[in-house]
C-alpha cells in the first residue's frame, strides 16, 4: 500500500484492516478488492476534510462496485 496516501500509521492500519474485512468477505476477488479499494479512497480522498470515517465509505463502494459485478 501507499504510505503517502495516509497522515500516520493509524490511518495506514484502519485501511488496512478493512481490506482484509473485505477480503474475507469475498474471499475470490481479494486482489480487485485491494485495488479497488486504493482507487476509490484516492478519490475521497480528494475532497475530504475528516478522514475518520473514510473506512467506511470506501468499504461500502467496494461493496457496491463487487455486488454491482455479481
């Protein structure tokens, strides 16, 4: 993963274990979770002024995008 995308270890940790709460969920597409998962935070990223709850919606567009394939 990309440090630059994170302010500290924490954050890099959050990102982290909800791609692995990802994969685990859909075990089969682990690699496109992860690279999914980089590009839509990339793309929150941009705009966003609190990062606390960024997990979270980028999880739930990886979601979306993996249910959407189905």
């Amino acid at each position: 993963m990309e440090l630059s995308l994170y302010q500290d270890d924490m954050e890099q940790s959050q990102h982290e274990d909800a791609i692995n709460r990802l994969c685990e969920l859909y075990p089969e597409q682990c690699e496109q979770i992860e690279q999914s998962y980089l590009e839509n935070l990339k793309d929150l990223l941009s705009g966003a002024t609190i990062r606390t709850y960024l997990p979270i919606f980028v999880s739930r567009k990886v979601k979306e995008t993996l249910t959407s394939e189905v």
